[in-house]
C-alpha cells in the first residue's frame, strides 16, 4: 500500500509549465519541433498558458518572458517582489494553468471556500489572474473505496486544458470533466449536464462529465492525475488504471489505460487497453503530440515501463520503446531494477525525452534517461523499436546506438544505469526519476528523485555538469529567460545560469517544501508550495 507522504510526493510531479514567443506577429516555433495544433496556437496569440506544460509538447522551455525575478522573500514582515498569495487546501499538484483571465489548479477541502461543504473533497479552484481574488470553485465528493482509487486528502491532481471559455480536467473520481471558465457566476447553468450537487455563483458549471470507472471499468490506483491533451476536437487522457490494493491483481486488465474523446460532447472516440495485464503499478503520466515526417503521433508512457506510439485518428499502435533493460526485474522497494514513469516525456527535434521511476513509496534506485527518435519506422511485427540489451545485466550502463543490433532501434542517446565501483556511492549513474526534462539551445536539463540536476547535450549525451542539491526532488528543471530553476524538500529554489558551465545564480528559500514545477507568464514567476499550501506570485 502506497503511505500518504509518499503518495503526496508521486503526485507532485503533475505540474510544471512553458509559455510561448510571439515576434513581428508571427508565432515563433523552434527548429524541429511540432507545429502549433489546438491550445499552443491559442496559447501564444493570448499570452495565455492553457494546458500542463504549456504545449502539446510538454516542453519546459518558456522563450517567450523576460525580466523574471531571481530574488524574492516570502517570510512575513521581510516580503520582496511578492505581488500576492492565496491559500489552497492543504495540497495542489497539479501546478497553476491560465485561460480566460483567470488560473485554475487543483487542490483539497482542508480551507472550505464554503463554509457549509465540510470534510474531505476534491477541488478546482478558479482565481482571477490579475490579483489573486478567488471567483468559484468546482467540489468532488469522494469515491466510497477510498484509499485504494480515490486516496484521502489528495484533492485534485490534474491540471486542466482550457480553450476559450472551456476548461477540461480528470476529477478525483476518475471522472473526465468539461466546464465553463464563468463556472456559475453568470447565474445560468450552461450545457446538457444539470446534475451539479452545489450551484451557488461561486461554484463550477459541469458542460459534460465521462464517468471512466461506471462507463469503461477503469480502477484507478490511489487517484486517478491525467492532465489532459486536446487536438482538434479531441481530448486525450490517460486514465490511470492499475493494481488492487495488494499490488500484485490487476482488477481491469481489460479497462482502457488510453482514450480519445470528442470534447464538445464527451463520447469516446477510441480507447486502447495498452499495456493491459503488463501494468507494474499505476499510470499517472501524460500524453505528448508530435508530428514527424508527416505523421502525427499520440505518445503515452505505459505502465509497463514502455513508451506507445499511437496514429490520433484511431488508436493503432505506430511503434513501441522499452525503456527498461531486458534483464530489469520490478521489485517493490528500492531494490528493483525495472520502472514505469511518473513524470512525462517531452519532443524537441523529432526527439523524445523521459526518465523512468516508481512510487517514491518505493524508494531510490537506479533509473535510465533516454532520448527516442519519434521518426524511426519499426521493421517488426510488433513494432518494436526497442533497444538491445543483455537479458543477464539487470541495469547496464551503456546503451550503444552504434551497435549493429541497434541499427533498427529509435535509441539516440541513452544515460543512467550502474555505476562504476567507487565512481557513485549510490552504486549508479542516474536515479529514479519524477521529474520532466527541459531542452533548449541544444542542452537538456534534467533531474532525478535524490535530487541531482544534470546538463546534457541534447544531441548526443555527453553531460556537461551535475549537481547536488543535498535535498530529493520531484519538481522538475524549468528554463526561462536564460536561466533554470528547480525546487526541492528542503524549501529550496534553485536558480542556474543557461550554459555548459555550471552557474549557481541563486537558492532562494521559501517557507514551505517545492513540490510543484514555477511557471512564468506576463512577467509574473508562479509557485506553489506546501507548510504552508499556498500558490505565490512573484514579480519584480
């Protein structure tokens, strides 16, 4: 069973962001990577920020903002650059998205709004964007098998997808759900849902709600987190099935672990049962969209451990990456070699970028980073474009795409697994990981769960730096204007210098543990924290 602490950190991951450049009135797009498709393109023409990450990409580069603040002071009586601050629950993963003037995250009950709704909840809270004031809120009720599907006091951990006056979000019931940005504040209830439970004008108005659990028999694992992806007029979601309690059944092996729904109407479009009876755990990540070479591409990470390339218009499986070794054996606990993922893969350059990890439940161990071609065409039946790997090496350190057994394989560049004796006290390279790369100018960034942040060349591997921030990490490396900045369990902010060279510009600390990803938009820095749960804004 996954413990509350534990599980809060697992579902910290959900939240991160990217805003976007617009110059001369033509949208910039960075060399290689997909072109605009639904809320990006809104995204850069309204200086918005509608959906985790910021674009279909998911990658957690913002070229677009300037003059963002490298130094701030959130303790009480000694404030410096804080516009302002507003309490939450007492938990917010999903990290804030922004559309229609306004912010929207997820969070708990533990602060009632109103006063009348008491006790545990799940919760999207709306604010408006210019000052913080709260405007209305959406309110879940539980799901009567508790910890198992809907864990208590968790809240809300998907972030929404907004376009125009619509947001959409996965609910703590596993529910997929589409609402107003007005919520009831225009005192009619728009839409053919009329089912709402609370309706006073500082509440949310439901447009359609997909019941994912009665309508398709998905059991969710502790919660179900899905920040959804929107193309044309579908929605894409992951919808977090997995094990039982015990972690060993899987109760739906049958269920969609994937699924395209019309999101004007909230019919399901196609659904995909991949990994089916595969699932190590849960399935708590998000789906990517890439175009390459002409063909469009739905990613999500599976459960088990494998990378699924999906044609959007059908479902059909275009290829399939292992990113696990062939001899990696799934243990709860830190002595497993095998992992699925919690943070999400991104694209630059026709490329895809992830880390593995587990449950931080089951503590630190070895992990991998890799770099996928998303163009490489499979030559199998089973369109696999795997890489090869010594079924008798649990966790090698050298996947070579030089190799003549790679010749086939979508393997650019790989880092992690064991270490050289003596040369880590960890005994590897590169841990489990939570967090989300950022790629930019030709470095990735990137981090692990025992809080080392790395410099790669994004092209080749080769690593330029590594730090330790002396603290663990599941928040995820954020680049924007030419720097990087990362939180940690210590309450710690990082700030480094954009470059090969590593330039420690700032640790700024703040009053409660970082969780979450910042995100900048209109010169504001956006952060989240926990002891005290509180979503600041922060500006020169």
């Amino acid at each position: 069973m996954t413990s509350r602490p534990a599980f809060r950190r697992l579902l910290s991951i959900i939240g991160a962001g990217v805003v976007f450049a617009l110059i001369l009135g033509i949208l910039f797009v960075q060399r290689g990577t997909t072109p605009e498709v639904g809320a990006q393109g809104a995204a850069k023409a309204a200086r918005t920020w509608p959906i985790w990450g910021g674009t279909v990409q998911r990658n957690l580069v913002n070229t677009f903002e300037i003059n963002i603040a490298r130094d701030w002071d959130s303790r009480p009586g000694k404030m410096k650059n804080i516009a302002w601050s507003v309490d939450l629950g007492s938990k917010a993963y999903g990290g804030p998205t922004f559309g229609d003037g306004k912010i929207f995250i997820g969070t708990n009950n533990n602060r009632p709004r109103n006063k009348a709704v008491v006790g545990d909840k799940g919760i999207m809270m709306c604010f408006n964007q210019a000052n913080g004031t709260f405007l209305w809120q959406m309110i879940h009720d539980k799901l009567l098998a508790g910890l198992v599907n809907d864990w208590p006091n968790e809240g809300i951990c998907s972030a929404p997808v907004i376009e125009g006056d619509r947001i959409w979000y996965v609910s703590n019931r596993c529910e997929v759900i589409c609402a107003t940005t007005e919520g009831m504040t225009a005192g009619n209830n728009v839409g053919p849902f009329k089912g709402e439970t609370y309706t006073t004008k500082t509440d949310g108005d439901i447009v359609w709600k997909l019941d994912m659990i009665g309508q398709l028999g998905v059991f969710p694992h502790n919660l179900a987190t899905c920040s959804p992806l929107i193309i044309g007029d579908t929605i894409f979601i992951i919808t977090s099935n997995g094990v039982d309690q015990g972690h060993i059944n899987i109760p739906a092996p049958n269920a969609p672990s994937f699924i395209a729904v019309n999101k004007k109407t909230g019919k399901v479009l196609w659904t995909s049962k991949l990994p089916g009876r595969n699932i190590m755990h849960g399935q708590w990540s998000n789906p990517v969209y890439a175009e390459a070479n002409s063909r469009k591409q739905i990613i999500f990470p599976g459960g088990d451990g494998y990378i699924y390339s999906l044609n959007p218009a059908n479902g059909d499986l275009l290829w399939k990456f292992d990113c696990n070794p062939k001899g990696a054996v799934y243990l709860l606990g830190g002595k497993g070699t095998k992992n699925d993922f919690v943070c999400t893969p991104i694209i630059w350059e026709n490329k895809l970028y992830i880390g593995v990890g587990q449950d931080p439940e089951h503590k630190k161990g070895v992990g991998h980073l890799w770099c996928i071609d998303i163009t490489k065409e499979p030559k199998n039946k089973d369109k696999d474009v795997s890489p090869w790997s010594d079924p008798k090496d649990q966790a090698p350190s050298k996947f070579d795409p030089k190799d003549p057994r790679n010749k086939d394989s979508a393997l650019v560049w790989h880092y992690g697994g064991g270490a050289p004796k003596g040369s880590d006290s960890r005994g590897y390279r590169f841990g489990r990981t939570l967090s989300t790369c950022s790629v930019h100018e030709g470095l990735c960034y990137a981090a692990d769960f025992d809080g080392r942040v790395y410099c790669f060349d994004a092209r080749t591997g080769a690593k330029y730096w590594e730090d330790d921030m002396d603290a663990d990490t599941w928040s995820s490396p954020y680049w924007v204007d030419g720097h990087v900045y990362i939180g940690n369990e210590n309450g710690e902010m990082r700030i480094y210098k954009h470059g090969k060279k590593i330039q420690l510009v700032k640790t700024v600390e703040m009053r409660g543990v970082i969780r979450a990803t910042p995100v900048a938009l209109n010169g504001v820095l956006y952060v989240l924290t926990e002891n005290p749960c509180k979503l600041w804004a922060i500006k020169k």
